[in-house]
C-alpha cells in the first residue's frame, strides 16, 4: 500500500510513533467460507490479497455504507481480545452475540503491547454503561468502576456526554483505543471536543483505529485515512475522500442540492 506524504507540524512525532504502533499490520490467515456474506464485502475481498499496513498513530476508515469498514473494525478489535460489545479486554457481557466471525481469521502483527486499551461503539454504548452499573452492584464493596469514567453513571449523562467522559477520564495514554463511529454520538463541536482528546493521547503514545463518515474527523493531522470501496482500500488525502466531497458540495450549494434532489 502506497504511503501517504507525512504532512503537518506532526511529521517528526508520527515518524517517532511508527515504532511504538500497538497494532502495524492485519492479515487474513486463512480462507473464509465462500458461502458467508464476508467474502462479498470491499473490506474483506481487499484483505484476501493484501495486508493493512497502520503506520500512523491514527487510521481513519471511510467508505459507503456496506463496504465493510465496521465488520472489519470489530473484528480487529476482537481479535486483539475486546469485548465484541465494547469495552476493554476486562469486559466479557453480552448483550446479544451478533459479530461476525471475521475475526477468526485475522492475524494482527504488534510492535509493542498497549498498557490501557478500550473498544468503544457508539451504538452499543448503553450496554457498556449498565455493564459498569451491574458491576458496581454485585462488587458493592469494592472501589466503585464508575470513578474510572467520571463518577457519574453514564446513564445519568447525554449520548455524547457519556461518550466523552469515557474517553476523557478512562482513556489514559500507552493504549489502543478503536472507535467505531464516535459522530453519532456527538454534534460538530463535541466532536471537535474529541479530536483535542485524541490529540492528548497519541502524544501520550497512543494509537487510534477509527471506523467514521466524519470529514472533521478524517482532518485530525496525525491521522491516515483508509477509503474503502468496490476497487479496494486505498489511502487518501482527506480533502479527496468522497465523504469530504460530498458535504463540501452541499454546504456550498444546500438550495440547489435540495431543489434538485426533491423537485
């Protein structure tokens, strides 16, 4: 895979970062029932014959729906040992067993071991607070699991408030941290709220795998962004992305878009 131009006042740090990434390489190791929906996606066809190389601190997944990219963040993620549901390697709850079994078949290469680490899915994030909740009541006497996110029950906060004070208090540097799709919990400014974070944390020697259709996201400066499609998974400048395109086109031209698009 061709590597994109390091650019931006983070060139000399993500050439640092490039030997402490806690994941450098996924392949598939073996063939996938022919039979299973799995061969049919983007994602896996590409992997089929070809590695993902991650030689950033960040790695932005794009691409249209059904192209694979959250099938194969899950299964990333579950096969480095975290909960399919989310949470870190400690969290073993299941709320309903729905992940594929892409991660059966992947081998992950590591040039380092991550010292925290966390799996957060926006859709499955109310599973993961009343998991901590259930937790601090059958372990009533011992140190609440909750002062570890805040202090504050997640259910008691907003979608995206529990999502930031997850990764604010809990995220806590030396970690993989793998998000599957943070914009839907939060609005343009909490997201910008996140990309600070995300910056806090890859200077505190962290990586980041992140499945989005985020054009704020895919600007993080530190990030490479994987574009995935029916041609495969190629990197891309931000600005080139189809996500990027399309929302740049409608921002500048909403009335035209509307009126073509309804008329």
């Amino acid at each position: 895979m061709a590597e994109l131009k390091l650019r931006s006042i983070y060139d000399i740090m993500e050439v640092i970062a490039v030997n402490s990434q806690y994941i450098c390489n996924v392949m598939l190791n073996e063939q996938i029932n022919p039979d299973s929906y799995l061969p049919k996606l983007p994602a896996v066809k590409y992997l089929a014959g070809n590695g993902i190389q991650f030689d950033y601190p960040v790695t932005i997944l794009v691409g249209e729906n059904g192209t694979g990219k959250s099938t194969l963040l899950e299964a990333i993620a579950v096969a480095y040992g975290f909960n399919a549901e989310g949470g870190t390697v400690n969290f073993n709850f299941s709320t309903n067993a729905t992940h594929s079994e892409l991660y059966r078949h992947l081998t992950l290469s590591r040039r380092a071991f991550a010292n925290d680490g966390f799996f957060l899915r926006a859709e499955s994030l109310y599973n993961v607070a009343s998991n901590i909740d259930e937790m601090d009541t059958i372990l009533a006497n011992a140190p609440p699991i909750i002062d570890s996110y805040g202090g504050v029950s997640l259910h008691e906060q907003s979608h995206g408030e529990s999502f930031l004070a997850i990764v604010h208090n809990r995220f806590q540097g030396n970690g993989l941290y793998i998000l599957d799709e943070p914009e839907a919990a939060l609005s343009p400014m909490r997201i910008l709220t996140l990309m600070a974070e995300i910056d806090r944390l890859v200077k505190a020697d962290s990586q980041f795998i992140i499945a989005t259709h985020s054009p704020m996201l895919m600007a993080l400066p530190c990030a490479q962004v994987l574009e995935l499609s029916d041609n495969g998974i190629r990197p891309v400048h931000y600005s080139d992305s189809e996500h990027f395109r399309i929302m740049k086109y409608f921002i500048n031209n909403p009335e035209k878009i509307l009126r073509d698009l309804l008329d």
